[in-house]
C-alpha cells in the first residue's frame, strides 16, 4: 500500500443519536436568543439521559429567554426528532434549566469598548478543508455516510420507513487509489427499530439508502455490508445511552479527513471562535478550491481571548496547489476580515440559523435564502484569484 493507495472511514450519526439531541437543544437555545437579540450572548450545553433532560450555561440578551420557554424549546427539540418512546418521551421527560448571566471577566474581553475592537471569546485553533472529492467541496466518506443517515430520517419522518426509530449510525469505508477514492469497501449501519423487525428487515430496509447514496457499481461487497451487526437496536436513543453537547466533533466537521482544533460548535453564538473561525475557514479553503487553486486545501487559524486579530494564518494546499502557500495566507487575510466581528458581519452569523446544523454536519450543505450555511458560499473565488 502506497501513501496515494489507501482506505479511509469516516461515521456519522443520526439526529436521533444522544449526543445530537443534546447539541440540536443547545443549538435552538442559540437561535431562541437571536429571534430576541442580535448581539446575545450564548453557552449552553445539554444533557440527556433516561427521560431527563438538563441544560446548563451562560447566555446575555437584552431581551431574556425565560426558563420555561428554554424548557419549551427541549420538548419541541425532542418532538420534532420523533422521540415519544417510554425512556425517552418529549412530553414526560424532566426538564432542568440552569442558565445564568454572563461571566463579566469574559465579557469584558469579548466586547468592543473604546478603541478597543471586539475580541474572541476564547483562545484556540480552528481548521477549515476543502477538497474535489464531491460536488461539494467535502470529503466524499463523510459525505456518503451524513447522506445516508439523512435520508433514512427524512423517510422515517414521512412515514415512508416506519420500522425506523430515531436513533442511528453509519460509516463508509473508501478505497482510494492514486489518492482519489474509487470504492466502498465495507458499510456499516446501526438504527433503532420497532420490535416487531428482523435484523433481516432492517438489512433490506436500509440496503436501498446506501446503494442509492454511493455512486453506481461502489456498493461494497456483500459480506461487508453491515446492518445492525449486534442483531438488534431496539433500546436506543437518551433511554440507551446518555447523551452531551459537543461530543461528535469529527462527525461534524470532516470525519476526520483534516485536522481539528478540539473545539465544538453547538450552543455557542458566533463570538466564540470555536465556531465562527471555523466557519471562516471552512469558507476560505472552500473558495481557494473552488477558485482552481488547489485540489485540496487545510486552512489554520488561531485566536487569543479578547484579542481581535488571528494571531496565525496557515495554508497547506498538500502539493496540489498552483500558488504559493505563503502568498495564499496573505491574500485570505487581506480579502477577508478575521477578526471576530469581521467575521460575523461577513458570513451574517448573528441570526438564528443554527438548530438546523446540528445534525448530518456543518460542512457540505447548500447555502439557504435566509443566511443558513452561508460558510458553504463561493462568492469570495473571484476576489481571491483578482488579489493573487
């Protein structure tokens, strides 16, 4: 096997998983505050577990959010995703809310006073990528397994596949060759399903999903297709297994495929460069490939709390590249501001835009009308190719 010979896997999970309902109410909490506040301030982290469900943080707003309709907020969460199971029930679950006000030593690094700007809500790295492996600019393994998963949601919602329950995994094995993946070795999905299905059915069930996703004649063989390989999933969801925001960071960003700085995104308003950085840099790398100028492209970024500037720009374009690396880094800064107000004015993040991110990954969605995903755009090609 050479370096340009190679498997690669990448999972997703379902908004049905645990850790996802967490992140979908932490994540809903975030726009609840912006339909009342543009400027709010949001921390809010979950967790679920059987028939509980507990939502801690920080949040500032001009206009509160009250406990009871945080609380709200979860059911409606837990509803929509179709959860009315007897461990896990959105209407009989206990509800804890215990959001408070803002730390002021935080805050007072975070907003502009003076002439002093805006700074970042946290020190860290955060990394973008982008690469020609699908349509979308993302790594196809992720790609296949995040589609996978959502269209078996989009049928069990309907009711086109009423074995499915909530709950669910995938992951994609790919062969590559010459650095390019041409294959599905193996496939793996486990989902949740009513009692009254076979291991068998569930294996027909989701067989149509999968072939449908891949492209034609990369369908792994037949003894590496696996459905449900423990024989049944029937306890699933918060009732089998406690579930936290933040916990799926790989699955929300490149399965893997490029580095990842350890931050996660759900429940943070845009201030916080965990998220907003790695949206500006999932938006840079995507244009410099959508631009011709690479193949495949990593972006670095690093912030300091209450500091505004990026204290580092890095490039790697993997030897694909037509420009110099170097170069790239100092045009990026130039056609973009990266401070933390920068960049929340440039992609419009101050809006409520954020509950439907929160499964089946950041990255890779088609921009929507009202700013969703708007980090997915290709608008800034054209002016990064006229500043080289």
């Amino acid at each position: 096997m050479t370096q340009n010979s190679y498997l690669f896997t990448s999972e997703s999970v379902s908004e049905g998983h645990p850790d996802k309902v967490c992140d979908r109410i932490s994540d809903a909490i975030v726009d609840a505050h912006f339909k009342r506040d543009c400027f709010s301030r949001v921390a809010a982290e979950t967790l679920v577990t059987t028939n509980r469900i507990v939502i801690a943080g920080e949040t500032r707003c001009e206009k509160p959010v009250s406990a009871g309709e945080i609380e709200q907020i979860a059911r409606d969460c837990v509803r929509q995703i179709g959860y009315e199971q007897e461990g896990f029930h959105w209407k009989n679950a206990a509800v804890e809310v215990h959001l408070h006000a803002q730390s002021a030593d935080i805050a007072q690094g975070v907003d502009a006073a003076g002439n002093k700007d805006e700074g970042a809500g946290d020190q860290g790295i955060m990394f973008g990528y982008a690469c020609r492996e699908t349509d979308m600019l993302m790594p196809a393994p992720i790609h296949f397994a995040h589609r996978i998963l959502h269209d078996m949601a989009e049928d069990r919602r309907t009711g086109k596949a009423p074995g499915l329950a909530p709950d669910s995994k995938s992951q994609v094995t790919l062969r590559y060759e010459n650095g390019r993946p041409v294959g599905a070795t193996s496939i793996v999905v486990s989902t949740q399903h009513g009692a009254e299905y076979s291991q068998e059915d569930i294996r027909e069930i989701v067989r149509p999903y999968v072939e449908n996703v891949l492209p034609e004649g990369w369908m792994c063989p037949e003894d590496e297709f696996y459905v449900n390989p423990t024989g049944q999933f029937i306890i699933g969801g918060p009732d089998g297994d406690a579930g936290l925001t933040g916990r799926k960071i790989i699955v929300d960003t490149y399965g893997g495929a490029a580095p990842h700085g350890g931050g996660a995104f759900s429940g943070k308003d845009p201030t916080k460069v965990d998220r907003s950085a790695a949206y500006a840099a999932r938006y840079l790398a995507k244009n410099i490939v959508a631009a011709d100028l690479a193949e495949r492209c990593t972006i670095q970024l690093a912030y300091a709390i209450g500091v505004s500037k990026p204290l580092s720009i890095y490039v790697n374009t993997h030897g694909t590249g037509s420009v110099d690396e170097q170069k790239l880094a100092g045009v990026i800064d130039e056609v973009m501001d990266l401070t933390p107000r920068g960049i929340r004015e440039h992609l419009e993040l101050n809006r409520p835009i954020y509950e439907r991110t929160a499964a089946y990954g950041h990255f890779g969605r088609k921009p929507e009308t009202d700013g969703g995903f708007s980090w997915e755009k290709t608008d800034l090609a054209d002016a990064i190719k006229s500043a080289l």
